[in-house]
C-alpha cells in the first residue's frame, strides 16, 4: 500500500482499536486515485471471482487464515466488512480488486490482535497431503522449485478413503490457491485448472510480488 506512488490504490483502515480476539471489528477500505487524492468510484471496479473485492488475511506464523469480501458501504471509494478475529497476534492482509481488465493486489501494514490465546505457534510441515475432514488433497511438483522459472504445481483431491471427488466452483472457480512467503513480503493468489474434475495444476513463474 506505502509504495503506490500513482494510480489505483487501496488504504486500509480499521476499528476499533486495539482489535482484540473475539471482538466485533470493522475493516475498511479506501480505493483511490493516488496521483490525485480523490476516490476512484466503486462503480468503475469490475467483478473478480464473483465479488467486488478480496481480503486475505494469515497470521505471522501463517497458522490462522481468513478469506472475506468488503462491500460498497454508499461513500466514494469505501468498502468495509466486519470480522472477528479468533486467535491474537500480529496480522498480514492482502486486498484484490479489478479495474480495466487488471487485477491489482494491495499488502497492508501488518496489524495486531490482542487477547487471550498463543500468539505464535509456528509449525512447519514439509508434508505434501492434508487431509481435512473427510478429504484429502495431494500436492505434486519438483523437490526443488525455483524462482523465475516456470514452475509446474498439480494438486490431486479425493476422499480419506481413496474415492472420486466431483470439484464445484467456489467462488467462480474450482479450485483457489494462495502461496505466501514465509516473511510475508510476497503474496500469490491463483487458480489452478486441469481436465480432470478432481485435479487441477498450473504452470506459474516464481518469485513475483505484487504491491
């Protein structure tokens, strides 16, 4: 968000503070005209997945996630959603709109949530299955990927007893995947898509950010 020197930005703002677990919250979202100073109407803002705009949001250990959708509240250029939060701790959060065919991603300040609870419980699995619920997703690629290169990611979804599972769209797609850094400076959010219902892969370059 700091770095948008000019056109289309996003400013996140939120209330009350501190945000504390448990709490109702309210997040909001200024889209601009950042040369300019002015509001850059919701009207000009074009349908991503379905919805005006993305919010994504991951704990610093990366162990907490959400994925909501602000909406117009009837002043220029403002978008607010209200959240709670759950677990404390120190918050990343991305935004997404699209405007004249592009899609622009905004990281945020990170933010801090207070309350009772672990504030970080960093786990890291280098494990390529998760199984959640009654479903398992699979997770293919090369040992070692690299940054600039394409790069080729299939992912593979049946039941926790090896049977077929039929994909439906979710939001406009069947499947969404979100990549993060672990020092939270870089942020991908893509769909993989395949010929077969239940698996869906994607060639994508590494090592890209956006703002």
């Amino acid at each position: 968000e700091a770095s948008v020197q000019q056109g289309l930005a996003v400013n996140f703002s939120y209330s009350p503070i501190p945000l504390t677990v448990g709490t109702s919250s309210m997040l909001s979202f200024f889209v601009n005209d950042r040369l300019q100073q002015t509001p850059a109407p919701v009207t000009d803002l074009e349908l991503l997945q379905g919805k005006i705009m993305h919010v994504i949001g991951v704990r610093r250990d990366l162990n907490e996630f959400f994925h909501i959708h602000p909406t117009p509240t009837g002043a220029s250029g403002v978008l607010t959603v209200p959240y709670i939060f759950t677990q404390p701790g120190i918050y990343k959060i991305w935004s997404e709109i699209r405007r004249g065919g592009v899609t622009h991603t905004y990281g945020h300040a990170e933010v801090i949530v207070t309350g009772a609870g672990e504030t970080e419980d960093k786990e890291i699995s280098l494990g390529r299955s998760v199984i959640v619920d009654r479903y398992q997703a699979l997770l293919t690629a090369e040992e070692m990927l690299f940054q600039k290169e394409s790069n080729h990611i299939d992912f593979s979804f049946r039941t926790v007893t090896g049977g077929k599972v039929v994909l439906q769209n979710y939001l406009g797609e069947k499947t969404h995947l979100a990549i993060i850094s672990a020092d939270l400076k870089h942020f991908i959010h893509t769909h993989p898509s395949g010929a077969h219902e239940q698996r869906a892969g994607f060639p994508h370059e590494s090592g890209l950010s956006d703002n």
